[in-house]
C-alpha cells in the first residue's frame, strides 16, 4: 500500500491479508534462464516494447484507486484486458484492502517508476519480463482524516507477461524491499 501498494507490483499472489506497505507478489516457484537466442532480435523488442505498455497501463489504472482513492466505480474492468491470474487476484484484492480502509495518498502525489528488460528470464512460460523499481516514498498512504498510515518505500519487481487469447498480460511478478531504486 505505502501509497500504492504493490504498485505494480504490480501484485502476483500476496498473502490473503493484504498490507499496508506496497506488498505485492511473490514467485512460488524458481524463475529459469532461456537460450540467448530466444530473446533476441527486432520481435523481441516490440514484445517488450508491448510489455512496457501493459505495465504502465496496469499502473495508470491502479494510481485511481491506490493513490487518488477513486472507488467510486468499482474494480477497473480495463485491468481485465492487461492483467491475468494469479496477478489480477491480488489486484482485486488490494482493491478491497484500500476501499474497505478508505486509504489514499496526497493530492498530485506520485511514485517514481523505473522499468528496465529481464532478458534470459523466464516463470510459468512467460514470453518477456521486466524488472522495475518503485519508490513510493513520495506517495504515503492516508487515511480518511488525512493521518499518514504508511510512509512509503523502495521496491524491486519482477513481472511476467505471456498472451492470453492473443493478448500479452502481466500474469506473474515478485516484489522485494531494497534500500535504494537501481537497475543494473
């Protein structure tokens, strides 16, 4: 939560109590590296190019309830056609967690977001990863008098898209606390 919980983190399956401080998924299973070649070349890139895209959609989308509050419309159905299980699980369940707890972040607040490509990567058969990090220390989490319930902090993900009917969606990730936000 921390302002935008598992932003990202985007979320692969958190615990059945979701927290206050930007939790989200967590990999069950190793992740393994594949043969250089199947993660070269112009196709490579547009897929990744495609994977950006989703994430940062999926972000957008979770920034309306996660930071700015906005329930009044329910769940976002677009988050449907950018996230699959067991990801969109834990979504919808961070969803209820910030409803039910009527949280938000300050106004005009938002988190600071890198994302770079995992190639050579690969969990459950996904087709592209991408690492991230998350600062969300500009975006505490408030309550609904205004009082700060979670300062915010720094995040390391790794998320995990493959299609599904044709469609590339983020379906997997991980979500570590690190000291500082760098990509190597």
């Amino acid at each position: 939560a921390v302002g935008l919980t598992a932003l990202l983190a985007l979320t692969g399956c958190t615990s059945a109590d979701p927290q206050p401080s930007s939790q989200s998924p967590t990999v069950s299973e190793s992740n393994s590296v594949l043969p250089p070649s199947s993660f070269e070349g112009p196709e490579m890139d547009a897929l990744y190019a495609e994977a950006e895209q989703v994430f940062l959609r999926s972000n957008e989308l979770r920034f309306e309830y996660e930071l700015r509050g906005n329930y009044g419309e329910g769940f976002p159905s677009e988050l449907n056609d950018l996230v699959a299980e067991p990801y969109l699980s834990s979504l919808v369940a961070l969803y209820d967690f910030y409803k039910d707890k009527g949280w938000h972040s300050p106004d005009g607040a938002e988190p600071l977001v890198m994302i770079d490509r995992y190639p050579g990567v690969s969990k459950a058969g996904s087709e592209a990863a991408l690492r991230a990090c998350v600062d969300t220390r500009p975006t505490p989490s408030l309550d609904v008098n205004g009082e700060v319930v979670s300062e915010g902090t720094i995040y390391r993900l790794e998320l995990f898209f493959k299609h599904f009917d044709g469609v590339l969606k983020l379906f997997d990730g991980t979500t570590n606390e690190v000291p500082e936000c760098a990509l190597p």
